[in-house]
C-alpha cells in the first residue's frame, strides 16, 4: 500500500494517507473526496550509509534552480 500526499480542493487541509487498490481516499477534517494528488519527494542513503542531502529548491519537486523553474509550477 503506498502513502501519498493530498491536498483537499474544499478546505484546503494537506495529508498524508495509505491508499489500497480500489479505493478513494478522502479529507480527514471536511471527508471530501475532491482532493490533489501532491507530487512527493522522497529521500535516499548514500552509499556508505550516510544520509543523503535534502532536496532544494521550489519545495514541489526538488528542482534546484528554484520556484518556477519547472514545469510542474507552470
């Protein structure tokens, strides 16, 4: 089951939830189902087992050129 990132179009509340096959997830605070799917960053290990460095940049998509650099904020 994975975890994905929401946020509700009708309060605006942002969530995280595990979402089976089949099923519709909805708001925790208002249980509306007209929610976003957020585009997720996900951290890795460094070989060696050192922690690899947080993503930078627009806090959408880890782009490091910054807000708008790319399409996603277009």
């Amino acid at each position: 089951m994975p975890i994905y990132e929401y946020g509700c179009n009708a309060c605006g509340r942002e969530f995280e939830t595990l979402v089976r096959s089949g099923t519709t997830p909805d708001c925790p605070d208002c249980h509306s189902t007209d929610l976003a799917k957020k585009l997720s960053v996900f951290a890795t290990a460094a070989s060696g087992g050192d922690p690899a460095p947080m993503a930078t940049g627009c806090g959408s998509c880890g782009h490091p050129d910054g807000p708008g650099a790319c399409a996603f904020n277009r």
